[in-house]
C-alpha cells in the first residue's frame, strides 16, 4: 500500500476516535462547570453531539440547591439542544438557540434558607456562557411546567403553569437593528389549579442592564372558588361560583412603569343562605353585605364586576390610584361594560412620556435648588457688608 492512503486510513481512523471520545470530554466539562455554582449544583447524565448542524444535545439536566429539604430540583430539563443559529450565519452573525423540551422549574418560597429555593442566589447567565460560549439569540421552551410553592405563605397557595410554551427570539437583535424594541416574546399555559389560562405577549430591549419591554398579559376563566382559602384568610367570606380574568398592559422605558391591570369577574355569588358548613355570625352578614355590593355595582345586562387600575411608577415603587379604579367599577356597572379584552391604550412612547417628564421634573428640582443656593449665598454676602459697614461706623 502506498504511503498517501495510509496517512488519509490513519487520519480517518484518528478523526473517527476523536468524535467517539468527544461526547466523553465535553460531558466532563459541562459537570465541572455545573458543579459548582454557589448555593446550587448541577449534572447531567449524557451528552450527544452533532457535528453537522453544529449543536449538541444535553440530556437529564438536573439543578438543585446544595443545602435543601426539598424533594424536587430547582430545574429538571430531559432534553436541552443547544446549536447554532443558521439563519442568523447566513447574514454573517454566529450566534445560537437553545431549546429546552419539557423542563421542570420548581421556586419554592420560605423564610427557612433550607425549604426555599428562588434561584437568585446564581447568575444564570455566566454560566450559560460557559456552556455555550457563542451568543444566544434564541430561546424555547417546549410543554413545560413551573411551580411555585407557597407563592402565598399564610395561608398556603401553590401556583403551576403547565403545558408553557414559551420563546424569545432576536436577543441579541440580529435581525431588527432600528427598532427600539427588537426582541419579540410569547408565552401561554394553563393554570390547572385553578382552572384558567395565561397568554403572556411582549417586545422587549434585552441588550440593556434593565431591560425596556411593552407587554400583554392575561389570565382567563380563574374559578372564583379556588380562591376560597385567600377569601376566607383576607375578607371573612367565599366564593360560591363566578371567574375572574385579568388584563394587563405594561410599559417601561428607562426603568419607568406605566400600565395598568384590569380585574373582570362573571357571575360572582358569595352569599348562599342555605350554606351548610359551619358559618359564623360575622361571617353571615359579611357575605350578605358583600353580596348585596355586587348587586349595587354588577353590570346587570353581562353579569360581572369589573374596574381597570392605573399603575405608573419606576421599577422600585409601582403607585396605584385609588379614585380611577372606584370611578372604573362605577362607569363599568352604570355607564359602559368593560370588555373581555386589552384596551390597547399602553405603548413604550407613554412611557417615554413619563421619562420626559421626570426629566422636566428633575431639571426643576435643579433649578429650584441651584436658585436656593444662590439666594443663600447672596444672603450671606448681604449679611457680611452689613457687618463690614456696622464695623466701619463703630471704627468712626
């Protein structure tokens, strides 16, 4: 055999045992890195890789707090991709997507450090980085779930998201560089503990510390009754049928908030007068006052109570008001119905707005302090010719 096809055999053969021992190496570098993140520790069972369209699967992902008494992982992903963005090559900008199929997130919330498990403790992003080290400009979440354990401590409620699907596209804003607002976000799932849906519809600014954002959100059909152990803990009373559905717009810009939620209830009761379980005489008369409330503000012809709450502020401090949101239950029984829908009425410009005139509002408060201080100097410059002058005359 002549010496040049030996070498390509031998090469061959080298570049097949590399791509065996490959899966080995990296499976060992992602457990290093996911080894030790702080508070939280991670591994994962294999790893597949797929030379050709430049990705490589992780399978079983499992991340867990390192001091917990909680059975669950804080993330169980059975199948993340993590790959190259071909689309994005193609108009000459490496950077990946990532997709996550079926994950288990578990928040857990506690004042005992053991029984909680919020994951803000880690910077997710560093490594992520290390993992992938190439810029991510996509990311999916395909039938997931999300829990929150005591979301609400006294009395307990337990929140979960499940079938979510959610994606954020344009992260590193490949595709839209004009547009303030470049990455769009969606997310929707069902709420199965109390009966309802959530739609979540946005487009943010992800490249900023504080991200800019304009969004949508809803939840729908929430059964009325699943909220009896908040009702009876916070108002003295329950449900005995009705939903309630939330609308939500939302804008920032520059950390400042503008929007508002509108909470829309159909078909409340409250009052039963044939309740069988043990009632109070307090509680009785609540429920009857109560009841007697939506007859005064339901709107008769579609069965519901509904208000819609202004919200402006900064990312710190949210400040509601309270005379538009009775105006809001008022004109919703006497005057017009709100409908089961967004109003549209909220984009980033209002609160570009609301930057504006905090602007205006600091530049006053400038000038009001810069006219203060002039006046105290000019005071004390009356104030010390006064004493020269007084000097002058006791000398004469």
């Amino acid at each position: 055999m002549k010496r040049t096809p030996k070498i390509l055999i031998s090469l061959l053969v080298l570049l097949i045992i590399a791509r065996l021992l490959l899966p080995y190496f990296v499976l060992r570098y992602v457990n290093k890195t996911l080894a030790d993140m702080g508070d939280y520790t991670g591994h994962v069972e294999d790893i597949d890789i797929h030379l050709i369209r430049g990705a490589y699967q992780l399978d079983n992902l499992r991340i867990r707090k390192v001091v917990s008494k909680l059975k669950k992982p804080f993330l169980y992903i059975p199948k993340t991709d993590l790959s190259v963005e071909w689309k994005s090559l193609i108009k000459g900008e490496l950077v990946s997507e990532v997709e996550c199929y079926e994950p288990q997130l578990s928040f857990a919330f506690s004042e005992n450090e053991a029984s909680s498990q919020t994951g803000t403790e880690v910077d997710w992003t560093a490594f992520l980085k290390k993992l992938l080290p190439i810029s991510i400009n996509r990311f999916a979440v395909i039938d997931g779930t999300i829990n929150l354990t005591s979301l609400i401590t006294q009395p307990r409620a337990d929140l979960s998201l499940h079938t979510f699907r959610g994606e954020i596209r344009n992260i590193r804003n490949v595709e839209d560089k004009q547009n303030k607002l470049p990455s769009p976000v969606t997310a929707t799932g069902n709420v199965p503990g109390y009966g309802g849906t959530m739609v979540f519809k946005a487009n943010m600014n992800l490249l900023k510390p504080v991200p800019d954002f304009d969004y949508n959100l809803m939840f729908t059909e929430i059964q009325l009754v699943k909220l009896n152990a908040l009702a009876r803990s916070y108002a003295n009373l329950d449900f005995e049928q009705g939903t309630v559905s939330v609308y939500s717009e939302m804008a920032m810009l520059d950390k400042k908030l503008t929007g508002y939620l509108k909470p829309l209830t159909k078909g409340m009761k409250i009052f039963k007068i044939n309740e069988h379980e043990n009632r109070s005489v307090g509680k009785f008369f609540t429920e009857l006052v109560a009841q007697a409330g939506i007859a005064v503000l339901k709107n008769q012809k579609h069965d519901q109570v509904a208000t819609r709450i202004p919200l402006e502020g900064t990312i710190d401090n949210i400040d509601t008001f309270l005379w538009p949101t009775i105006f809001g239950v008022l004109r919703n029984a006497y005057i017009e119905a709100f409908r089961s829908e967004f109003d549209n009425s909220i984009t980033v410009n209002d609160a570009l707005k609301d930057v504006k005139e905090s602007f205006r509002e600091k530049r006053m408060e400038r000038k009001a302090e810069r006219q203060k201080k002039r006046a105290a100097r000019k005071a004390e410059r009356q104030k010390k010719r006064a004493e020269r002058k007084a000097k002058r005359a006791k000398e004469k």
